[in-house]
C-alpha cells in the first residue's frame, strides 16, 4: 500500500501569467506556470508515489514572498526554503543557481565549472530544464555563452520579463557574460 502525500498548492496572478506554488509544509517543492502545470503534475508524481494537492491560500507566506519579488523586493524571495528532490547532480545544480545574484546572469558554463565539472555544460543545460522549482532555484538567470537567451521551461518571454524585470540590460547581448556588472559573483 502507497502512502499519499499531501501538497499545499496556490495560484499567484501576475503579469506573467498564474503562478503555481506546491508547499510540502515546510518547504517549496515546486513553482511553474499554470499554463504548464502538466510538466508540474509530471514532476511532483515523478517524486512521491501518490499525492494529493489540497488548495491552500498563502502556504508558509511562500505566495507573499512571491509577490514582493514580482513588486520588485528582489529578494524577497531569496531564501524560501526548497525541497526540489532531485539527482544529487541536479541537486548540485539547483542550488549554485541560488548562488546567482538578482541582476546577474551566468551562462551554462560558468554554472558548469561553478558546480565541479567544467565539461558537463549540457549536463547543467539538461539539470536545468528539469528545474521544479522556477524563480525560487533561478534558472532563468542561465543565459548561452554569449549571452543569448536560450531555453526556459516557462518560455523565453517569461525568461526575459524575469531578467528584465531583475535589471538585466538584455541589449548588451554577446557582451552580456562576463560584464563586470553582469557576472557570476562566485
């Protein structure tokens, strides 16, 4: 006999779309759009046999710490607690993300060097997309090597409202990784 977890969920509006928050009680163990709560539901049964998600209004204040981030309290956010489960790679990675100052970026591989392993660019791009936890584990702060914007599990207009939204100045483009006011911070 399986146990049935129970998950807290909440929905944020915002100006990027419906915001979907799991809470384990403790911890946030997923964030992603409502209009991709298919690859939420994935994920969570990928992690717990069987679940159940119970409507919550404001789980742990997690939503309201969402909020402040999106009214501009960047890191308002910063230090909510996640439970993202996970490879110990991918662990590895979800959490150099954190490692990401609001403002920055870091491309694929200076996460990849970050973490230990230089050559695992792909590996990381791959960690990544696999994120469960969206702006809280800031993938969207990972740009290409020269700075292009390359994928986003929430859609590239998300990455760049997010990164616009943090102060990234997306025209430097190619100069963008590696700009003293744009790098890592590691």
């Amino acid at each position: 006999m399986s146990v049935t977890t129970e998950l807290w969920i909440d929905t944020l509006p915002s100006a990027i779309g419906d915001i979907l928050l799991v809470s384990d009680g403790g911890s946030l163990c997923a964030l992603d759009f409502a209009d991709y709560e298919a690859r939420l539901l994935r994920l969570i049964n990928k992690r717990f046999a069987a679940v159940t998600l119970t409507p919550c209004s404001n789980p742990q204040g997690f939503t309201d710490r969402l909020s402040a981030y999106l009214d501009g309290d960047l890191h308002s956010f910063d230090a909510v607690p996640v439970n993202p489960g996970g490879t110990p790679f991918q662990q590895q990675v979800w959490l150099a993300l954190r490692q990401i100052p609001a403002g920055t970026v870091a491309s694929y591989g200076e996460l990849a060097t970050r973490v230990g392993k230089p050559a695992a660019y792909r590996a990381v791009g791959m960690a990544n997309s696999l994120n469960p936890v969206a702006i809280a584990l800031p993938c969207h702060r990972v740009v290409g090597t020269q700075g292009q914007l390359t994928g986003y599990a929430g859609g590239l207009d998300r990455k760049q409202w997010l990164l616009r939204h943090e102060g990234v100045n997306l025209a430097l483009g190619k100069r963008a990784v590696g700009q003293e006011q744009l790098s890592l911070g590691f």
